[in-house]
C-alpha cells in the first residue's frame, strides 16, 4: 500500500479529489468545523435512519451532491479514542472492498480532544489499513486477486505534518514486521521449517544489514543444550538456533534481548495432542515469528541501541528417538529437568535459549512464546500473558502495549507456585498440576533467567485466530517493537 498525507482543513474536504473519500467521525455529534456539503449529507442521512453515531455504523455514498469524489464513505467510530478510530477506518475500508477505487484520501474529524496523539492516530491508519488489505496467498492460488486500492492518502492539518510523518514512518515498519510475522505463521508446518526460519532471517542481512548466524545440531551439542536437543530428538527436520544482532550504538551499550520460541510443528511429542485443531499447531512458532517481525521493524527505524534476537527453532514429534514422559534431560545452565509431558516442550527450548542469552550481559531479556493453553483460558484472545522479574519492566510492557493497541496483562509468579514443579529425580519438573498452568511455565523460565532482567509473554491466546478468519495475527510484533524503541537513549 502506498501511503501519503495532504494538507487539508475540515472544512474543505468536500474539494478533495480521490477515487473515494472516507471521513471517520468520532463522538456522538457532528464536528463543528466539519465541512458544510458533509454535515448536510450526514444529517440528511441521519434523518433518513441510514447513518448514526454509534460504533460500526457505515454509509457509502455515490457522487454525492457538492463532492468532487465519486465515492463518499461516512464511518461512525462511535468513541474519540485511537481504538475506535482504528475499527471505524476498517469498517469503511470495507465498504471499497470489490469496488473500483484505487484512491481514497481519509480524514479523522472529532478527535482533536482524544488523548491519544496525532502520531499515534497516524501509525494505527496504516496498521488498520494493512490489516484489512492482508491476503494470504502463498499456498492458495485460489486467494482472491489484489485489491485495486492501492493508494491510501491522511488529510491532515499543515500544523500537525510533522508528527503525522513520524507516525506514517513507524506504522510502515510495525506493518512490515506484522506482515513477515504472518506470512511465517501461516504457511504450513511442511513449508515453515526451522530451516524456512533461518532462511528468513539471513534474508534481513542483505537487506537491513542485520547480523545473523545459525547453529546447528553439531553446535548446539557444543554448547550443551541438552533441553533443546531433547525436544527436537523425534523429528526428522533439522533443528536451527538463530541469533540475528541489529547494532545502533556502541558496542559498550547492553543490549535487549528477544527470545523466540519456534515450535514450527507441535504434535504433542509422545503426550500427543487430540486431533481436533492439531493443524493449527503450525502457530507454535508465533513467538519466533513475532521476534523477527520486531527485529524488521526495528531495524528499518534504526533506533540508537542494540538487539539481539534469538530463536530456538525445532518440531515437536513423536517417533522411536523422541524424548519419553519420565525421561531426565540435562539443559545448558547445568540444571536437570524431568519430562512429565512431552507437550510441554516449548519451556524446555527457551530455557536453554535463556541460558545462552547470559552471554550477551543483556540490558534486558524478554521471551515470547505460545506457551500455555492456560493462559488462553485466563485472557482469551484479547491480551498476551505477561510476567516481569521488577515493576519497571512490566509498567514499560503494559505502556508499549497500550500505545501499540497490542495489550498485555501482568499475571504472578510468587514463590508459592514453584512448589508444584518439584521433582524426586531431577532439580525440577517441566509441569506442575492444571491450577495455574500458565504462572507454573513462567516460573520454570524464571529459573534460568535469574542473572538479568527478565520478562515473559505468553500469547497463545494471542498469535492466531481459529475458526472462519483462522490464520497468524501478527501480535506482539506492535507491543515488542514500541517496548524495544523506549529502551533507546
């Protein structure tokens, strides 16, 4: 999508030439300096019981009288806030769909008393937009054809153009790191390998000049990541572990690390999972998929800081080498884990993964994973799980979040629930009991990460949809992306 802005004042938008105009109205009253012709459309609408103020409600009108453009969309956001201005825009994006229209210039009027900023309005016009226009289509030749909008131009004021520009340059990149975390999400376990990951990142050193470097089992075995190695054992498909580095400030500066689970196939291992939904298990590497999606778009904003992301990428299989209920592996930090559950898998990857991020004497650690369907259970699909290690570090998550329209909720890890994770054979078990399922995982993880300051997202609930509109949801590549950028200096 081609993205521009034009000065344009409220009260001249019936003048404006595009192939459609679209103008979200936010509040539940007409803006006092909107445009005249518009205001008559809208209240003729109104009396006419075709349009109201009220969240989702949509008017397309064609060659309106007084209109330059043919196509006039009216959107009710209902509310002034930065969330309702997002779904308004998406809802009149909506009605193009299919038409001819290849421009439409959008105007955001009744919000200039929300708190929100102007920039921030700015960066959510292009995610919405983006989100609306995403396709996938790599394994569906059926998929339907490109939009023709392909041009979507922000009127604003000519005193806000400089936010407004900041904005539209931090939306396009959270946009491009949402669309590679998607694109990885969605293909299937048979193409998203842990190799088709490795490849991804490698694809970013020539063109954001990242840094990367993947090891192999061979490597891997060096190190002495025992847990890692154990999970990837019933697969046939190789296992990668990805470190990509992105440096913008000196050397001497500490950098935040990300950690990503990538499960690219969970069958369950040995405990295998039901077959009703497995398929959906080619998600497991949405953690991975939403740190590479950050590692883009913080790469094309070139923050003054440095990030290391690493992902520990692997299947989950069952075959006659997998890893057995019961079984005593031995992970990098020296600790032994007992297997009660072989589907408990991914915190045995990001526990070694943890371990090796020791080495970077991080300023920061944050991990990210589909952990739980506990969490799941506790949030839904409407906010990511999130542990911190100190309360500075969840107040800047929940603040990245909220900015980000990409919420988290900070759930516990008192000592009191490390208790069901003792084990009779080895320093601790890899599950507790069903009660608190999502805070036992972020406890076992805590383990290994006690030498930095540590954070846990758990979005199982959050990294996919199921059902009709089934496919990767790009999250938290929003929230860890606005994190990352507070962190520079």
């Amino acid at each position: 999508m081609d993205f521009r802005t034009q000065t344009a004042s409220l009260d001249a938008l019936a003048g404006v030439t595009a192939d459609a105009l679209i103008v979200v109205l936010g509040g539940e009253a007409l803006p006092a300096n909107l445009d005249a012709t518009l205001s008559a459309l809208v209240k003729d609408a109104i009396k006419l019981g075709d349009f109201e103020f009220k969240a989702g409600k949509t008017l397309l009108l064609q060659r309106a009288a007084g209109v330059k453009a043919p196509r006039l969309v009216l959107a009710a956001a209902g509310k002034s806030s930065l969330k309702a201005a997002r779904a308004a825009l998406q809802a009149a994006l909506g009605q193009l769909k299919g038409r001819g229209a290849a421009h439409a210039a959008v105007a955001f009027a009744g919000f200039e008393g929300a708190e929100e900023t102007v920039e921030s309005l700015a960066e959510q016009f292009v995610l919405g937009a983006e989100d609306t226009a995403y396709v996938y289509r790599h394994t569906k030749p059926s998929a339907p054809a490109a939009a023709k909008l392909v041009k979507l131009t922000l009127l604003v004021d000519k005193d806000d153009a400089a936010e407004v520009k900041k904005g539209l340059a931090r939306g396009q990149a959270i946009a491009a790191g949402v669309e590679l975390a998607r694109e990885c999400a969605n293909r299937p376990g048979n193409y998203a390998t842990p190799s088709y990951l490795a490849e991804q990142t490698k694809a970013l050193v020539k063109s954001h000049g990242i840094k990367v470097e993947v090891l192999d089992q061979k490597a891997v075995e060096k190190l002495g990541m025992g847990s890692f190695l154990a999970v990837a054992r019933g697969s046939d498909e190789p296992l990668r572990f990805i470190v990509a580095r992105y440096e913008g400030a000196a050397k001497t500066q500490a950098p935040v690390v990300l950690v990503g689970k990538g499960i690219t196939f969970d069958s369950g291992g040995i405990s295998l999972k039901p077959g009703a939904a497995m398929d959906e298990m080619k998600f497991d590497m949405g953690g991975a998929a939403s740190v590479l999606g950050t590692l883009r778009a913080v790469a094309e904003l070139k923050p003054k800081l440095n990030l290391v992301v690493i992902i520990a990428a692997c299947e989950n299989m069952p075959n006659g080498r997998a890893v057995k209920p019961g079984d005593v592996v031995t992970s990098m930090s020296g600790q032994t884990i007992e297997i009660l559950n072989t589907d408990a898998e991914g915190r045995l990857i990001l526990c070694d993964a943890l371990t090796y991020a020791e080495r970077f004497k991080p300023a920061v650690v944050v991990d990210v994973a589909t952990l739980t369907g506990a969490c799941v259970i506790a949030l839904g699909g409407v906010r990511s799980g999130m542990y911190a290690s100190d309360d500075e570090l969840a107040a800047a998550l929940t603040a990245a979040g909220e900015t980000a329209l990409d919420p988290c909720w900070r759930l516990p890890l008192d000592e009191e629930y490390e208790e069901g994770l003792k084990s009779n054979f080895a320093d601790v078990a890899n599950v507790g009991g069903r009660e608190g399922g999502s805070i036992t995982a972020a406890k076992f993880l805590q383990r290994f990460a006690g030498k930095y300051r540590w954070a846990h997202l758990d979005i199982a609930g959050t990294a996919w949809k199921g059902g009709a509109a089934k496919g990767g949801t790009g999250r938290p590549v929003g929230l860890l992306t606005h994190f990352v950028l507070s962190q520079a200096r």
